[in-house]
C-alpha cells in the first residue's frame, strides 16, 4: 500500500500544486524601481517576477536589489528610484519550473528557493510554485503514512 501511495505522490505535477499568474505580484521591465519597490513593499514579498510586455518571464526584482541600487556613500539617495529602471536591476539567471514537471523535480528545485517562477514551452509566465506547497504535500503525504501504519514511530513527523 505504501509504495502505490508513494507513485500517487510522485504523479503530481507542478500544475498541481502551483498559483495561477493572474494571483501572482509581478513588474515589468520598463517600470520605474519606485513603481516595484512599492508593490513589492505593499504585497509583503522580498521578491517578485519581472514580466515584459508580451507576459514572459525576464527576471526577478528584490527590495535588496533596488535597496543597493540607490544606496550612496552616505545615504540612500532616493531620488534615483523614479529615475532607474526595473531592466537595469534586475537577476536574470533565475531557476524556472514548467506546468508538466513532477513533484519529485520541484522538490529538488524549492530546496534553494522561496518559490519558482513556471513558465509554458515559449517562456509565458503560468504562474508560481512555492515552497510552502511542497511542504503542504508532503506534510500531508508523511501524516497519511503514519496513520495507515500505526506501527510507524509518530515521534519524528
């Protein structure tokens, strides 16, 4: 019994678990820093994609990336965040995900981050995958074990 749950757990797909881009805080390219550390500040996130005009993913944009961008000798001078754009600032060698990865890849790929962007075959932005997801799943995977098993030691889950 445990090894055809464990086949159920490993058909999940990434489609599966992920948040739908319509849900996702995003920027894109031409936007001012001001405009992404706004919504980046008012969403609660420390990182968001960034998007070109056609939806496709470009990069992502951080608070400490836009922090270090107008950070002076010996102030930060805000005044630049109107001026400078998102382009410019951004990391553009992110970790990426599509719908029909399994759940075993994604696992591996949430170990380093927070969440992964998931793009289709032509890099449109789908959505996100989050590395609470994963835990949800497999929390729930684990617990489910533990109770078809009673012999199972409860003390490590």
């Amino acid at each position: 019994m445990a090894k055809l749950e464990l086949q159920e757990l490993t058909g999940i797909t990434v489609e599966d678990l992920m948040i739908e881009s319509e849900k996702v805080a995003h920027v894109q390219l031409n936007n001012p820093l001001e405009h992404a550390l706004l919504v980046l500040v008012k969403s609660g996130y420390s990182v968001i994609p960034v998007l070109d005009h056609m939806y496709r993913l470009k990069g992502m944009i951080s608070k400490t990336a836009i922090l270090n961008e107008v950070l002076g000798m010996e102030r930060f001078e805000m005044e630049k965040l109107s001026e400078l754009k998102v382009s410019g600032t951004m990391l553009t060698d992110v970790p990426v995900l599509k719908k029909s990865d399994t759940f075993l890849t994604a696992l591996k790929a949430v170990v380093n981050q927070a969440f992964l962007c998931v793009l289709d075959d032509e890099g449109y932005f789908e959505g996100i995958l989050t590395r609470r997801a994963i835990l949800k799943k497999m929390n729930r995977y684990l617990h489910e074990q533990v109770h078809y098993h009673p012999t199972a030691d409860k003390t490590n889950v």
